[in-house]
C-alpha cells in the first residue's frame, strides 16, 4: 500500500468519524424527544411532521434478540428468543454456517434487554482461534446492504484497506461503524 493510499483511507477514517459524530448527536436529540413525548403523552404537537417520523422510526425498530448480518453478498436475519435461534436468509439463496458474531449480539441483546440499531447489518465473522475475518469482495456486500436498506454497518477494521475500491457514493451514505474484536461490535452494535 503506497503512502499515497494510505492517506486517502486515514482521511476517509476522519471523514467516517466525524459523520458518525453528528448521527450520535441526532440520535440522542431523537432518543430526548421520544422520552420527553413518553412523558407529556398528553401534547400532541407534531411539531411539522416531526413526531410522525420518529414514530415510524420506533416501528421500524429491531426485536431483542434480532440481528441482521451479511456473508458474501447475501443477507441473514438471526432471531434468538432464548431457546430457539432461527437464521432466515433474507437475500440470496445460500445457507451459512458463520453465525457465531451473529449469535454473540444477539445473545447479549437478549441479556441486556437492549436491541439493535434500526437498519444496522454486522459484517464479519469470529474464527474459532476468536480472530476476526476479513470481509472479501468489500464494493459488492456493501452494495448489497445499501440496496436492502440497512444504514449502519458494522465491519472488522481490518476490512478497512479494502474501502479504497468501494464507490465514494456508498461510502458516504452508509454509516460506517469498524469493530477490531467481537466485544467491540457488540458494544457498537448495541450502542453501549
């Protein structure tokens, strides 16, 4: 890697931290408005729309125990009610078998009462040694999660390289959000 690419993937690092800054910020002005509504149930401003859309955010809202998560190109929803897990290609046609992130959030999503981020996809997978694999073929799963709707992503740091060949369109309006150990993506993916 030349000192050239590598200062292109240390810009777009602070570009994806400053973008994830702001989201942080707008989600918490949400999360306030929500509590705030919950408590004065009884005003009903929409405040020009605004209220009508959070709503439709909360419905949107993933389950405890529900995690979105990608290998290759397809799509998988995992659902753990703590007795049965379920694994439902949602796109694509192939079965896998690297459920075991998948199955560690969802786990704790489950202990802790707490669920996802809405649209979020986790990405990668944990090796048996608890090394992190690399996601392969970078541009197309994140095509691939842009067109199926998730806005949150959830990625090993050492994908990261890779992000120079993926479209700079994508780049931006994904939510990039990089994990280097499975505790790291839980705490992301469940925003603690």
């Amino acid at each position: 890697m030349t000192e050239e690419q590598l200062n292109q993937l240390i810009n777009l690092n602070k570009k994806i931290i400053k973008q994830n800054n702001k989201i942080i910020s707008q989600n918490n002005k949400i999360i306030s408005i929500i509590n705030k509504e919950e408590k004065n149930n009884s005003q009903t401003d929409d405040f020009n729309g605004f209220m009508s859309i959070i709503e439709s955010l909360k419905q949107d809202e993933n389950k405890v125990g529900e995690v979105y998560f990608g290998c290759g190109c397809d799509i998988y929803k995992l659902k753990d009610n703590g007795e049965d897990t379920v694994v439902e290609n949602i796109v694509g046609n192939n079965n896998t078998n690297k459920t075991t992130l998948a199955r560690l959030i969802a786990s704790e999503s489950l202990k802790s009462g707490r669920a996802l981020m809405p649209n979020t996809i986790v990405l990668g997978h944990v090796n048996e040694d608890n090394s992190i694999e690399k996601i392969e073929n970078i541009p197309e799963v994140l095509k691939s999660c842009y067109e199926n709707g998730m806005k949150n992503v959830l990625l090993p740091f050492s994908s990261a390289a890779d992000l120079l060949y993926a479209p700079q369109e994508l780049l931006t309006t994904l939510n990039l959000l990089f994990y280097k150990t499975h505790r790291e993506a839980i705490e992301i993916a469940l925003n603690f």
